[in-house]
C-alpha cells in the first residue's frame, strides 16, 4: 500500500518564521498585546486562530484588522524574502524515486501558497495541498490530515506528518498518524500539555531513515520508480 508524507510548509519546507515573527513582534510593539514568549506559545496557528488565542477578549473588529495587517505584510515580504531550505528539494527528490504521496498542511491562506509554492519550484513534488482556507478547523484539528488521506485512499497508519511546531505534532496525534518533530530553531516553547512526536530531526534529510526504520519496504530498490 501506498505511504503518505505531510509537511508542513512554514518553518518546514520554506524559511520563512523569522519573517512571520518579526511581523508580530511589530504588531505586538504597536498594539501593546504581550510578551514573545505569548506570541511563540502560539505560533504556528492558523492567522485568524492565533489573534483569538493571543486577544480572546478582544472585539471582532480588532482581530480582523490585525489579521490583515499580518497577511498584507507578510504577503509582501515572502515573496521576496522566502527561501527553501538547502535539505528540502534533495529530500523530496529521493521521495519521488519511490511510491510514496507528498502533501503539505499548511495554515497559511491560499493567495500565499499557490505563489510561493511556484515560486520555489515545490509544486513538482508535490501531489496535493490543504491550505488554512480549505478547512473549517486549523491545526491541531486533524481535518487537514483526514482531507488529504481521503484523496488517497491511505489509512493514517500509513501516513508520516512532518512538521517544526507541536500544534503540528498535536494534529498527527489527533489522526492517529506518525508525528516527526524538526528542529531548526530552537525557538519554541515546550509545551507539557503538548504530545510527545514519535521522533525528532534537525535535518530533513534524515526522514528518509525514519522511513527506513518504520517503513523499511517502501524504500527496497524494486519499489523505485
């Protein structure tokens, strides 16, 4: 049977949490809404989620307002400023020798992936995407999980979600996937309320030993393409 990987695209894939943080911490400065360590305990949250997380007593109108000042920069500046990880596209192209299906959870809205995702030139490897506009519930809500395994037709016991935050790790859990935690930065807050992932890389490249170990026949030389 088929196996499925789900990055996550933010942090994951792509350069671009120094980006998306500095943006906050501006926001942060100029509505006087709290401290890093607030606004890291919820990175990784879908935009909309994260403001109701951070601002919980706020009105509506204020949280849309900051949420669009957060996409318009943002939008801006990751087109520009966005890079893939050196680890990513030799990772992916070694996936692609084999019969496995690539596919990205992202929380970032659509306007920002689609372009980015050309940008970059991850779109050939990858075979389907859910961004925060296609689900009803973000991470760590599964939907993305079960959304993408339905097209497939592969059981979460089949299925790795890779991913740089716990709300990743969290939604693995939450579908009863493999949940692979990397580490790029460390600047993440440890969460004891969080699942434990089944393991943890700094380096993506070294998922394809991860595979080895719990999926050691889909990486046998007649399984290549």
């Amino acid at each position: 049977m088929v196996l499925c990987i789900i990055f996550d695209f933010d942090g994951t894939l792509v350069n671009t949490n120094a980006i998306q943080i500095s943006i906050l911490e501006n926001i942060f400065k100029e509505y006087r809404l709290g401290s890093r360590e607030i606004l890291l305990r919820y990175f990784g949250l879908r935009t909309q989620d994260f403001f109701e997380k951070v601002l919980p007593d706020a009105s509506e109108e204020l949280r849309s307002k900051l949420v669009n000042k957060f996409l318009s920069e943002y939008k801006r500046r990751v087109l520009l400023e966005a890079e893939v990880f050196p680890d990513v596209i030799p990772t992916l192209e070694s996936l692609k020798n084999y019969d496995i299906k690539i596919a990205i959870a992202t929380s970032s809205p659509k306007s920002i992936v689609e372009p980015l995702l050309t940008k970059t030139k991850l779109i050939q490897f990858v075979n389907y995407y859910v961004t925060g506009d296609d689900v009803e519930h973000g991470k760590p809500h599964p939907e993305s999980v079960f959304k993408i395994l339905n097209v497939f037709n592969i059981p979460p016991s089949r299925c790795i979600v890779v991913g740089d935050t716990f709300f990743d790790v969290k939604m693995a859990k939450n579908a009863h996937c493999k949940a692979v935690l990397i580490v790029r930065t460390p600047i993440f807050i440890f969460s004891s309320e969080a699942p434990l992932p089944d393991v943890i890389i700094p380096r993506l490249q070294d998922l394809i030993w991860v595979i080895r170990e719990w999926f050691p026949e889909e990486l046998l030389p007649h399984k290549r393409k």
